[in-house]
C-alpha cells in the first residue's frame, strides 16, 4: 500500500510546491490535495524546484474521505 501525504485545503501554492519538493527527494509516497485555494501551477512549481512530476501527478479531491479512501487491487 502506497502512503498518502494530504494536504487539506491548502491556502498557499507555495505549500503546495514545498509539500511536493520534500515527497520528491525523500520517495515517501504521493501527494493529495484536498480543494486547494486559488491554485497556481506556477508558483508551486517554483518551490517545487524540480518536482515538476510530483505536481503533475498530485491527486486534487473535493474531501478527507475521498483523500483516505483506500484504492484495493487485487
């Protein structure tokens, strides 16, 4: 099972860009987002430095049960 980072309802692209920076380099788990504010692909990316596919891959939800679901493959 991968392990989920959430943000809930962030205020700040920035965090957001922080948020997938640090999931980058340490290869913890991906990144879920629960209705972001006023989001800004390009200022996140400028605190993402370099995660650009952390960001393009982050998973934008309407709530915390969408973001704790548990997606089972068998």
């Amino acid at each position: 099972m991968e392990l989920r980072f959430v943000l809930n309802r962030p205020r700040s692209s920035q965090n957001i860009g922080a948020a997938a920076r640090a999931l980058a380099n340490t290869g913890a788990g991906s990144l879920w987002v629960i209705e972001p504010l006023g989001f800004d692909r390009a200022q996140a990316a400028k605190l993402a430095a370099g995660a650009d596919d952390m960001l393009d891959h982050m998973r934008v939800v309407r709530t915390l049960d969408e973001a704790l679901a548990i997606a089972w493959t068998w």
